[in-house]
C-alpha cells in the first residue's frame, strides 16, 4: 500500500471519528438540557435538588455544546470540558442518594449514567486524536 492510500485511508478514519464525537457531543447537551427541564417537570423535588438539576443541567448542556461548537469549526474535542461534563455525570448519579429528589430518581440517574458514559469516552477518544494529531494542529 503506497504512502497516499495510507494518509487517505486515515483521513477518512479520523473524519468518521470526528464526526462521531461530535454527534455524541450533541447528544450529552440535550441530555444536559433534559436534566434541566427536569426540574420543572417533577414537581415533587426538594428545593436542593431542584437548583442541582438547574444548575448542573446548564452546566452539562453548555459545556457539552461548547464541544459540539468546537467540532463544527474544525476543532479537536476539548480533553478538558469531556473530563468535566463526565464528572458532572458522575454527580448526577450520586445526587438521587444524597438528596430527596422525588419522582426525579430514576431520571437522575439514567441521564447521569449516560452523561458520564458518553462525555467519558469523548474525553477518552478526543485525548488519541489529539495525540495523533500532527504538531500544531491542536
């Protein structure tokens, strides 16, 4: 196989991958903007949690959508916010065991579950692409 096939054959790879982390990007921030509309739709949560749902929903869908943003533009997934949306996940997983969150149980931690899941892997997958990456490109 010639050098060209090769450098083909990886662009192609690396524009799919791309292409995947950025759809699933898209993904972990509608998931954040479920988490906080939530709070609105179960009336039944204590204040605490109300607010944990507000804020980390907002947090989730506006950095998840800052890595969606950066992916239309060209850009590698940002290692960084992947790691923290994932963390956030992982809160949102524990939250329902250490606050009365009501009818919100099982919806808490089905979309922390996920958050973490997903964000966790674009971390994961975004950190090789970056390392794969030709210098000055990151």
């Amino acid at each position: 196989m010639s050098e060209t096939e090769t450098r083909e054959r990886t662009a192609r790879t690396t524009d799919t991958n791309t292409s995947n982390l950025k759809w699933l990007s898209g993904f972990v921030s509608l998931v954040g903007a479920w988490i906080f509309i939530s709070a609105f739709i179960y009336p039944t949560m204590s204040i605490t949690s109300y607010w944990n749902n507000i804020i980390i929903g907002a947090a989730i869908f506006l950095v998840a959508g800052y890595n969606y943003y950066r992916m239309t533009k060209g850009l590698t997934a940002s290692v960084g916010s992947s790691s923290f949306v994932a963390l956030l996940g992982l809160w949102m997983i524990l939250v329902p065991f250490a606050m009365t969150v009501g009818a919100a149980f099982w919806s808490d931690i089905v979309s922390g579950v996920i958050v973490a899941v997903i964000a966790g892997y674009n971390a994961y997958a975004g950190r090789k692409a970056r390392a794969g990456a030709p210098a000055g490109t990151a």
